[in-house]
C-alpha cells in the first residue's frame, strides 16, 4: 500500500464529461470529483464539484459524503482498522 498514494474512485470523469452532449444532465458519478491519498498513519479525502451547476447545488456534498463513506467501507473490507 506504500506505492499506491492516490486512489481516485471517479475514473475518466473530466474526460467524459467533456465528450459528453451538452444538453445531458450529469449523472451523480459524473458530477464530483472523489479521490483519497494515502499516508502510512492518515487518508486525506478530497472532493470537489466538477462544475458550476453542480456547486449551485448543495446537495454535491452529500454525494461526497456518500463517496467517502464508500471508499472507507471498502478499505475496511480490506483489513483496514480505524482508531
């Protein structure tokens, strides 16, 4: 786990949305920004909104939350321990 510093969990998010139709609505994967780096002792979690429309919307936070909730599930699944 020493080599691997950053996890992102939305892949291809800026490219797709920039391929993406304009009159598409964004889905809620396309619309944040989520990615975990990773120390020996500490996870630093960072998300963003990926637009203006999105950040509008308070809601964006929610689905951070949602995506940082996830992602730790997952690390403790795989043997990770919190103090």
């Amino acid at each position: 786990m020493d080599t691997l510093k950053r996890i992102p969990i939305v892949a291809l998010v800026v490219l797709l949305a920039a391929c993406s139709s304009t009159q598409k609505t964004a889905t809620p994967e396309e619309s944040i920004a989520f990615s975990a780096v990773i120390t020996n002792a500490s996870y630093e979690l960072i998300c963003k909104p990926l637009n203006r429309t999105v950040a509008q919307d308070a809601s964006w936070v929610q689905k951070c939350n949602s995506a940082a909730n996830d992602f730790l599930i997952s690390e403790t699944k795989n043997g990770v321990k919190y103090l």
